[in-house]
C-alpha cells in the first residue's frame, strides 16, 4: 500500500517534492563533474577528460531524471554509460554515483532483478576489461590491476548492493507499518460503529417496546377510564424521555470538542431498580435477586451486564404472556459474574423467545469479554437468558 501525498501540504512543499528528481540529477552532475576533474589532475597515466567524457558524465545523471518513472530502464541506461566511460580509459572518481543512485532507486521501486543483473554486467565488463582483453587494447591502462585492487572492486559493489537492499527493507518496512495503521484504525471504526448499533437497538428496543405497549393501554383505556389512559401516557413520556438520554449518551462519542457532556447517569447495574420501574409501567413485574457480595467491575463489563438483562426484559414485554420475570446476579463466583433473567412464559407467539439481533447483540457482548451465554427454552415451558462474565480483568469496551 502506497501512502498518498497528503493534501494539507503546502504548495513549495509540493513544488519541492516534484522538483527533488531534477535538483538531485544537476547534484549528481555537479560531484562527477568537479570530482572527476580534480581526481583527473593524479591519475596522469589515464586518458584526459575531452569532450566526449564530459558528455558521459552529463549524460548518467540526466538519465537520474527519470528515476521515479523508468528505474529499470535507467539502472541499465546509466550502467551502460559507466561501462562505456571505463572502456575509454578516463580518470576514476565519482563517474560511478549515477550508477549507484540509479541501483538503489531500480531496487526500491521493485526492479531488483534488472538492479541485480545490470551490477553483475558491469562488474563482468571489468573484469574483462581488466583481464581478457589485451594491454594494447586499453586506453591509458598501466597494466593489470592488482588482486587487491580487485577486491576493493567487489568489497565496493557489494557494499552499493547491501545498501540498496536496506534502503528498500526500511521502505517495505515504513509501508507495511503505515498499512498496519490505516487497517487498525479502519478495525477501530468499525468496532466503534458496531458497538454504537448494538448500543442503539438495546436502547431502542426497550424503550420502543415500552412506548407500543403503553400507546395500546392508552388507545384502549382513552375513552373509558382517562385517568389510567393518562398514566400510560405518562409512562410513554418518561420512556421515550429516558431513550433520548441515552441516545446522546451513545451519540457524545461524536460530539464536536467543547460540546456539553451527559448529564445523566451511564447504565450500569446499579440503575437495575430503573429499569425494573420500566418494565412495571409495562405491566411487567420485574424481581431482583442479588447472591453474594457485590463489587466493582470495570465499566464497559457493567455497561454489558445491564445491556443484557435490559435486552431480555424487552423480549420478555414482547414475546411472552408472562407477566413476571426474575433476574438474578451471582457474585459467588470469585473470578466471574452470572447474569440470568428468567421468563416463566408461555411464549405470546411463534417467536416466542426472540431469534433477532436481540440474542446476536448479546452473544457478542458476552463473547467479546470472554464470557458464555445460554438462551433457550425451560422445561416448563418459560425461557431462560443465561450469561457468564469474568470479572478477573476487562476483555475490551462494547
């Protein structure tokens, strides 16, 4: 993955950016110019730089130009340059960093195989320039170099290569780390999105459920006896007023910085009392039933607890002709929590015991803290929610 240019950049930072290739190649040109003609002046035994060995020395870095674009085609064109200047017997000096710019730019745009064969080709043009062909043939040459000078030779390519190889490993490696932050961030969007939906639909559903309930109590009861008409509809207010709460409570995480924060309480099994009083104005009498000792547990693992016994009720209200519920919380467990919220049933259709999201949302909860739920059918025909949560260290938030 290719990190794009970013857009804030200002505009002589962009320029400077497009304008690096052309500044670079006149730098370039400028060492194997002035280097070559200094290094000339001790090197009297080879061939003075004419006109035709500035034009090679010219020609390697205007080549550089299209590194970004051609690595291949430059690695071979500026090789083939090296080559032909050494051929001609002129002076050793700084004619090799063309050659050198272009491999590591050929190797770090994925080109290391033509990288690769174009320094074997110019290490095998030395040798037979040096070692095959005829002294006669070689233009300012004082005769075979020496076994030493050869290894200074290999050592140096060797050492261009290895430098190559670890420029190209630190941008593979700078490229894969700017991969790995782009996929955790989108994995924290979407496990933030996720966690907003299953937020939304247990807040939703309960009070939705709730306010159906009560609107029906209303309707039925408006015309006969207003005054338990109006208190379904007080109920409907308190309700619906309550799920706006809690919506801005899930919604804050996106609120611009200065925003006021939530003035309510978060859920938590503290606010069970709460939610049982809900579930009462829907006709729904709720017992809750604490065994062993309570303890403070982290705040996303309380925030699953409540969530869960919320969602159950909700499918109780929705689902069942039960009247009554009972929820239960077992402490006992030194390392755990056992959340469990039974219906006595019947089932009031063919759903009875809920099949949606409902059921998803919480298993996902409780799977994402390492917990288990049960959920299914009792003997006598009830249903029974089920949950086991460690308590020994928070999992994550959901």
């Amino acid at each position: 993955m290719t990190a794009e240019r970013p857009p804030w950049l200002p505009p002589w930072v962009r320029a400077a950016k497009a304008g690096w290739p052309v500044a670079a190649s006149v730098l370039v040109a400028v060492a194997q110019v002035v280097g070559t003609t200094v290094a000339g002046r001790h090197q009297g035994h080879r061939v003075p730089v004419d006109a035709f060995g500035y034009l090679l020395l010219l020609l390697g870095p205007a080549l550089l130009v299209f590194r970004q674009r051609h690595p291949a085609a430059v690695v071979v064109g500026t090789t083939a340059v090296t080559v032909v200047y050494v051929l001609a017997g002129y002076p050793y000096g700084p004619v090799f960093l063309s050659m050198v710019v272009a491999f590591c730019a050929a190797v770090q745009r994925g080109q290391r195989r033509v990288a690769w064969i174009s320094a074997g080709v110019f290490y095998a043009a030395h040798l037979l320039l040096s070692y095959v062909l005829p002294s006669s043939w070689l233009r300012g040459a004082e005769g075979r170099p020496s076994w030493w000078q050869e290894l200074g030779v290999a050592a140096w390519l060797l050492l261009v290569v290895a430098f190559a190889e670890i420029l190209r490993f630190r941008r593979e490696q700078m490229a894969a780390h700017r991969a790995a932050e782009v996929e955790a961030e989108r994995r924290r969007a979407d496990e933030e999105r996720l966690r907003m939906a299953r937020e939304l639909h247990d807040i939703l559903a309960h009070s939705i459920s709730l306010i159906h309930l009560q609107a029906g109590v209303a309707l039925e009861l408006i015309d006969t006896r207003p005054e338990q008409a109006r208190s379904a509809l007080v109920t409907i207010k308190a309700a619906s007023k309550e799920a706006l709460g809690e919506v801005r409570q899930v919604l804050g995480t996106l609120r611009a910085p200065g925003a006021a924060a939530p003035r309510s309480p978060a859920p938590g099994l503290a606010r069970l009392d709460e939610l049982a009083t809900q579930a009462g104005h829907a006709g729904l009498t709720v017992s809750v039933q604490v065994e062993g000792d309570e303890r403070e547990v982290p705040a996303g693992l309380d925030l699953a607890a409540f969530r869960i016994v919320q969602e159950a009720l909700t499918n109780v209200i929705r689902h069942s002709a039960a009247r009554g519920a009972t929820v239960v919380l077992d402490w006992r467990s030194a390392d755990g929590l056992v959340v469990q919220v039974d219906d006595p049933g019947p089932a009031g259709g063919a759903d009875g015991g809920g099949s949606g999201s409902g059921l998803v949302g919480m298993r996902e909860r409780v799977a994402a803290f390492g917990g288990t739920l049960e959920a299914g059918p009792r003997g006598d025909g009830g249903f029974r929610v089920r949950a086991w949560l460690p308590t020994g260290e928070e999992r994550g938030e959901v």
